[in-house]
C-alpha cells in the first residue's frame, strides 16, 4: 500500500517553558463537520471519492482570517466555526504542530504546506499578512494575474505539484484565473505512512469485489489473518474496523454495509459523533480481507457545493454581498470575493503503506472492551465501502471517501 502523502502547513513548535497548548476541539469539529457536510453534496454517488476535509477547512479558516461583516457571520455558521476566532486559529496551529510531531517520531512522511499568491502591488492589511503567518506559517509570493493569468496558473501548479511529491497535477484548469484575481490561496498536503502491521504479499490473490455492489469482478485483495491490534465494532447494518500506522497516531477506518448495495444508506447514518468514536473503537482479532485499490479524484470545484451549503455573500451572491475588508480595504467598485475553490486528491492502498495526497486553490477575485482471547472475525471488504484516514488522539478525518470500484 503507497503512503497517504498530504501538504498542509505546520505551525512552530512550543517555546521551551510549553505554556498550555490551544484546544483542538473545536477545530476538529469543524473540519470532521464539514467533511461530512461536503461528502453528501457530492453529484455522483456511484464513484469513487476522496477529498481532504483538514486541508479543505485549513484552506478556507484562512479566508476567514480576512472576512468581516456578514460574510464573517455567513462563513463561522456554514463552516461550523466556533466565534472565538483566535481560539480556531490557533487550534488549527496546535493541531498541525500535533501531527508535525508524526514525522519526527516514526517513518511516515507527513507534509503540510500553505502559500498566499498576491497580484504584484497589490496591498493587503497588515493584521491578515501577521495571522497567517503566525499561525499558518504564510509568507506571502507575488504574481502578475492582471497581466499574464496563465503563467500565474503555471506558478501555482508547479508549487502544489512540488508540495505533494507529483500526485496532484494540474489542479488550476486552463483559463481558471483571469485579470481580475488578486489573491489565489493554495494548500497541500502529502502523507506516506505504513502500516503497523503489513500484509504479506505473498497471501494476496485475485478475490470477487461487487463493483457498485452488483457486478463481481476479480480484483487484488490483501490478507491479514489472525491479528490481534485491529480496532473493530459491528453495529446494527455495518461494521466498523481500523488499520493503525505505524506509532499508532494515524488508522485508517473501514465502514463496511452488510448489505452489497448499503452504502448510501450508511452514508447518510454517519454522524459526527461516530466519526469521533472511530477513535476509540475496541480491540478485536480479526481475519482481513482489503482490495488492493489506488485512484486521483477530479478537480473538484467545491464553489457550487459551498454554495449549496449556504456559503452565498463570500462568493458575492447576491451582487455586492461579499465582504473581506479585513484582508483588504473593501470600497463599493472594488472588492474582494471568492471566485472559486479547486481542489483534488490521490489515495493508493498496498500491503505496505499508504500514499495520499491533497491540494486546494481558494482564488479570490475582485470585483469500548477488549477481547483478545476472543474468535477471530472475519471481515470480507467485496463491496463498496466508506473509509477515512484519522489523526487518533484528536480524531481529526484528513481524508474522507468511498470505493466503489477498487480498479484503477
């Protein structure tokens, strides 16, 4: 299995006398919230799915940072966001330098990155700048939208391409930026991790997966027979069973329906709540049976789902609406908005590891018990299923999505 492989931005670590850390809570709330707020808007339920709800909130939390008004209102409601805002800046601050801390304790390769790309000579309030690079480790790079848009669209591909070891390509379309942007916010963020306990490659083999739950189909399928150390639960229409990466502060989660054709069902079952007791599932021996599966998910424009979700005056509807006067000086014939969000991302399973990797471009424009000594259970993974990748000790979700068809 390839290593999850994501870029996001991490804050600095703590001054040496640690004076108490920020509460993540609220932070891993609303990316956990949003997550799941965004996966149900998706159009096609019947596809494969991944996005990254961390790098997603992490995106638009600095947005945030220079929305005032109504917007701000809008974007802290929509966007779940607690109203102590300093509190959700540096929560997402605490909880980056937590999973820096990954990196340096085992063999995974967590990255995180963040850049601000502004229209040369174009002036944003000192305050925003300051925040975001205090808590997101920003400093700002200039480019010329006004008059070469699509070697500004080039700058910024290569920087997330470059951020996320060459899984995200591309991820600005042609003609994307025009001469009125001014600022274009890009993430990214790469995860290689392996797994705690690896499967043997010589025990996989061509196993049935219902594709879309009806069609079977013969696909690699991974083995890990009798193991005790696998988080697992069955509750009534589904099971649930976790995968921990190595040094244990990562898993990968496994909601499997009982019924082939149950995933839509479980989908809309899935509560904030059960995301958060993922983490705590108990430990079980179980029999595994996993498909090997790799796939990058299309540019996703999450302006129309955003939109849908009731994110309306940031992206100036109805006409004028839009209100970032905190991150620039806003005047009645010239304001900022935003104009769209892209975003894409790469996931690959094997028997060692997993490989992920995300981006986002935010353009603004203006204008329970153990039971070791228990049976094994055995767990078939033959049809399509829910997973996430979860930081554990904040329960945090870095990635959210579905296989319906493990086939490249």
């Amino acid at each position: 299995m390839k290593p999850l492989r994501t870029v996001l931005l991490f804050a600095s670590v703590a001054a040496v006398l640690h004076p108490a850390a920020a509460d993540t809570g609220a932070v891993v709330n609303a990316i956990n919230a949003l997550g799941l707020d965004l996966y149900r808007t998706q159009p096609d339920g019947d596809a494969n799915l991944l996005f990254s709800p961390y790098l997603i909130q992490n995106g638009l939390a600095m947005v945030y940072a220079g929305a005032d008004g109504d917007t701000h209102t809008e974007m802290r409601d929509v966007l779940h966001y607690p109203r102590d805002e300093a509190a959700l800046h540096a929560g997402f601050a605490e909880l980056a330098k937590e999973l820096a801390q990954i990196t340096k304790d085992t063999s995974a390769e967590l990255h995180l990155a963040n850049q601000l790309f502004v229209q040369r000579g174009y002036k944003c309030r000192a305050p925003f700048l300051s925040l975001l690079k205090d808590n997101y480790d920003v400093q700002p790079e200039q480019l010329d939208f006004a008059h070469a848009p699509e070697d500004a669209r080039a700058a910024i591909n290569q920087w997330t391409e470059d951020n996320t070891k060459g899984k995200i390509r591309d991820l600005v379309p042609p003609n994307s930026l025009r001469k009125w942007t001014r600022l274009a916010l890009a993430n990214a963020i790469y995860l290689r991790a392996y797994w705690a306990n690896p499967f043997e490659p010589e025990a996989t083999k061509p196993a049935p997966f219902f594709v879309h739950g009806s069609e079977s189909v013969m696909v690699p399928t991974m083995v890990q027979q009798h193991l005790y150390g696998y988080a697992y639960h069955s509750f009534r229409g589904y099971t649930a069973v976790s995968l921990p990466y190595e040094g244990d502060n990562l898993q990968f989660v496994i909601l499997l329906p009982d019924a082939r054709n149950g995933l839509a069902a479980l989908e809309r079952d899935i509560t904030l709540d059960f995301l958060a007791e993922c983490a705590k599932l108990p430990q079980r021996a179980v029999i595994l049976y996993l498909p090997k599966f790799r796939f990058t998910s299309q540019s996703m424009l999450l302006g129309v789902q955003l939109r849908q979700l009731g994110l309306k005056t940031a992206f100036d509807e109805p006409f004028g609406s839009a209100n970032f006067d905190r991150l620039a000086p806003r005047k009645p014939d010239d304001y900022l908005s935003l104009g769209e969000v892209f975003h894409q991302a790469f996931i690959a399973i094997d028997e060692k590891e997993t490989e992920a990797a995300a981006a986002d471009t935010l353009v603004l424009d203006t204008f329970g018990v153990s039971a070791k000594n228990s049976k094994p259970i055995e767990v078939r993974v033959d049809h399509p299923f829910f997973f996430a990748i979860q930081h554990v000790p904040s329960g945090a979700c870095l990635f959210l999505g579905r296989v319906t068809d493990p086939r490249e």
